[in-house]
C-alpha cells in the first residue's frame, strides 16, 4: 500500500506500486481497490453506502 500511496502522490496514479491494476474510479462502476491480505479492485462493493452520497458525473 505504501508504494502505491508513493506513486500516486509523484504521478496522481497509484499503479506501479506493488498492488494489483488499480483502474481510475468512475460513478458509473464505482471501482474501488479493497485492500487486505489479498489486495484486488472491485466494482461498487458498497453500492448501498456509496449511493447515501451521489456524485454527479
């Protein structure tokens, strides 16, 4: 998690930071990297929760 933070923080893109892709998010998919032991990118594995707050797109 620590170099992705890194990276994102240099480029605005946490990819190439030891975790799996990490798509760019969208309201649409609501694409979310959950991290764990395990780390992997989900779509909307909130939808409920995210959906108390709408984003316009």
């Amino acid at each position: 998690m620590a170099g992705a933070l890194l990276q994102f923080m240099k480029t605005g893109n946490p990819n190439e930071g030891g975790l799996p892709p990490w798509p760019r998010y969208t309201p649409k998919k609501g694409e979310t990297m959950v991290l764990d032991d395990v780390s992997e990118a989900k779509n909307d594995p909130d939808r409920e929760g995210r959906n108390l707050f709408p984003v316009k797109e």
